[in-house]
C-alpha cells in the first residue's frame, strides 16, 4: 500500500514538473496571470510626493491555457509605490520559481492613471534553464482590483503576456 501511494506521488510530481517546465518549449509566447497578495507598508510622504510605499507580495501563477509555459510558478515581488497627483509609478523585482527550483528575476515598471495602465517588464538574471534567457513583455491588470481582505491588504491578478526564449 504504502508503495502505491509514493508511486502515484512521485508520478504526480513528475506530470506536474513537465506541465510547468521541463516540456515547455525553448521559445515562444508566454500568456499567465499572476494573482498576488500583500501588505502596504507606508515609506515616505511629502508636499511632493503624496503616497509613498513598498508592497511584498506573494503569487502564484496559471498559465492561458493552464499547462502552457509559466504554468504553476511561485514568485516573490517586492515593488515600490510612488502617487503624485492622480498618477502612479510602479518599480519593482519579481522573483519567478518553476517546479525544478529553477528562477528568473524581472525587473518591471507600471504607470498608472486615471485613463490608463501601462506595465512591462525584462528578465535581469536566471538560473538553470532561465539562465541566459530572454523574457520580456507587459502586463495590465486581470480582473481588476477587488476589495482589501483586511485594512492595508492588497489582492489582484495581472495578465502577463509576451516572448521568451531559453538557452
């Protein structure tokens, strides 16, 4: 019994490193969303500068479709909010860990504002198969942003799209 039971684990985790990795393609187009939560941590504000704050979040992603490449991926962020006015700058580092234990670091960028939301982001650094890579796209927000689970939390998905190519 106990055999079986490790037998169907270890064949579940094998279906599951080839659906997030190991049988993705060396270059294509990429499609997840990333559904992330946090905390606000106020850092700075001045006559200047209305809001400043730093936002750790926590994601997870689910490829479109599910199974494509960047399926099931953890990641990590930590951005940096800037508002003036009705405008917001956006500057952070995400942190992407495939099912190998492989990662990629974006670096990226949103501007947000009454009429628009424009996000990119570019691979700075990668391990394993993410080494040497290029990854590269945008995003915009998925479903936009529900209410706060409690005061100070922050919950969304962002649709992430565009190209990548491995080593």
């Amino acid at each position: 019994m106990r055999f079986g039971k490790l037998s169907a684990y270890a064949a579940s985790a094998f279906l599951a490193s080839l659906a997030n990795a190991g049988g993705m393609p060396k270059e294509g187009r990429m499609d997840f969303d990333h559904c992330m939560t946090g905390k606000f941590v106020d850092i700075v504000a001045t006559p200047q500068l209305q809001a400043g704050y730093v936002h750790e979040n926590y994601a997870s992603t689910i490829s479109n479709p599910p199974g494509g490449p960047f399926d099931r991926m953890g990641a990590h962020c930590a951005p940096i909010y800037l508002r003036r006015g009705s405008e917001m700058t956006v500057n952070g580092y995400c942190r992407y860990t495939d099912g190998d234990g492989d990662t990629w670091l974006m670096s990226f960028v949103d501007r947000i504002g009454p009429d628009h939301v424009e996000g990119s982001f570019e691979l700075t650094v990668g391990t394993g198969k993410y080494e040497g890579a290029a990854i590269r796209g945008t995003f915009t927000p998925a479903n936009g942003v529900p209410p706060a689970a409690q005061p100070g939390v922050f919950q969304r998905c962002t649709r992430v799209v565009g190209t990548y190519r491995l080593r």
